[in-house]
C-alpha cells in the first residue's frame, strides 16, 4: 500500500531520527535509519551487523521485513517486535537507548488502544511545538481522515501495492496540475526524508483533500468496482479540486501550490 500520508514521527535518540509509517493499522518502523543509527558507533555496528545477518537467515525473519511505498519510492520497514530482535542480546549504550525507546512504543501503544485521542493529541502538540497554526493543524487531521477513507475505498476497487501512488499521482496532478514528484521537486524536498503533506500550505491540504475526499464519494457511487472505475472516479475528482484551485488563483492573483515549506514558514513566526 502507498503511506504517503502516515504520519512521520522521529526517535528520541541523540542525533537520530527514525522515519514511523502506520502500515496496515501497525506501527512499522524504518530499518535503514535505525541502521544508520548504529553506524555511528562502528564496533557496535560491527557486532550489530554480524548478529542481525544471522538472523537474516533465521526462518521467517526476512517476512519481519517489509517493503512500502512511501511517495513514489520504497523502504524496509519493520515493527517494534522486529526492531527488538534486531538488539536483543547486544550490549551498549545505543543498544540501551533503542531498547528503552521500543518500552517507550509499548506503554505508548497500549495507552492509545484504550484512548485513540491520545495519539491525536500526541500529534497536536509535535504540530505545536513547531509553530504550526490552529488553522493548519485543523487541515493537516482532517486530511488524514480523509486519506485514509480515499486508501481504504481505492483497496475495495481492487488497488494494490504500486496502484496506490498511480491513484493518489492522478488526483494531485488533477489537483495542483503537476505530480507528486514534482511538487517534492518545487518544495526542494527529499522524498526518502521529508513528507510533502507535512510541507504543504492550509490551502494545500485543503484542495488535495477535496481532491481526494471527491474521488472517494465518485468510487463509491460507481456502479461496479474495479481499477478502470477508481482511475476514472480519481480523474474528476481531481479534475474538481484543479476548478476549485484556478478560481482561487484567479481571485488572488496568484498561484497557490508554492515552494515555500510550511516548517520553514512556521518557524519564522515563532518568538525568538
């Protein structure tokens, strides 16, 4: 399935940070980061890598690892149970400091089963803290429910693995009228480390998700079910939001999709 909007969250780790995606209704977490991690340390690294290659080989352990596509580009991704054995057994203060974070995930992952608003608020106030806006954080949730109705309605159409991003291009290109890719490029961001969504503008987020939100109720007034009716159902749709956003541009007198990121935009206006 395409994550392209599951929502990033980092390590507490020194200078690490370590990319979280929600994969199937899962936490799962980036394998590569957490490797880059540990080169730092190279004697750990070194014990690290001869044990994790052994249990490569371990019956099952390669299933552990999965492979997602996150905005037109794939990562290993593994979840908490992975991440464990992948420092079970080693000694060190980094292999303590993944350990204590992975108790963290637990005592933070049972609390949110009992109280899904805790995850919520958890997101609200990393927003916060990086000066996002009432408006924008309002815009940036509604989007992931939004979202995930899209995702989950394009799956009942038959869409898997790549056809997700096909879907989810098609609706931005109608949108913003360029690709995902090239709205990473006009943002100057890497795809493999930052999320465009967590980039956009309020009316960014806005128009792609009525973009989104109007493909999912055309998919879901089609007649029958299949990829040909998702495709079409995500050609107006975002065929709608891109009238919506030319008439806004018109008003204004100005284009609305921008290279501005919206941490760099918000993190001018915090107080020194």
């Amino acid at each position: 399935m395409d994550n392209q909007d599951s929502p990033r969250d980092l390590i507490p780790l020194e200078t690490a940070t370590v990319r979280r995606y929600v994969v199937d209704g899962e936490w799962m977490y980036n394998v590569d980061d957490i490797i880059a991690f540990f080169k730092e340390d190279e004697v750990f690294y070194k014990n690290w890598w001869r044990s994790f290659s052994q249990k490569r080989d371990e019956r099952g352990y390669q299933d552990q690892i999965k492979i997602i596509k996150v905005e037109a580009h794939e990562e290993r991704v593994l979840n908490s149970t992975g991440v464990f054995r992948l420092v079970q057994g080693l000694k060190g203060k980094k292999a303590d400091q993944v350990k204590n974070w992975i108790a963290q995930i637990a005592v933070e992952r049972i609390q949110e089963e009992l109280d899904p608003a805790l995850a919520v608020d958890r997101a609200v106030k990393n927003w916060y803290s990086k000066g996002r806006t009432d408006a924008w954080i309002m815009e940036r949730l509604r989007s992931l429910k939004v979202r995930r109705a899209f995702t989950d309605e394009m799956q009942l159409h038959g869409a898997v693995g790549r056809e997700f991003s096909i879907l989810t291009n098609i609706v931005h290109q109608g949108t913003f009228g360029i690709s995902v890719k090239a709205h990473h490029e006009l943002k100057s961001l890497d795809p493999t480390k930052s999320g465009l969504r967590e980039e956009m503008s309020t009316t960014e987020l806005l128009l792609l998700a009525l973009g989104e939100h109007t493909s999912t109720v055309i998919a879901k007034a089609a007649p029958n079910k299949g990829i040909t009716q998702a495709t079409r159902a995500c050609v107006t749709g975002g065929s709608i939001a891109g009238e919506t956003r030319n008439r806004i541009e018109k008003e204004i007198g100005a284009s609305v999709v921008t290279a501005e990121r919206a941490s760099e935009v918000f993190q001018q206006a915090l107080p020194e």
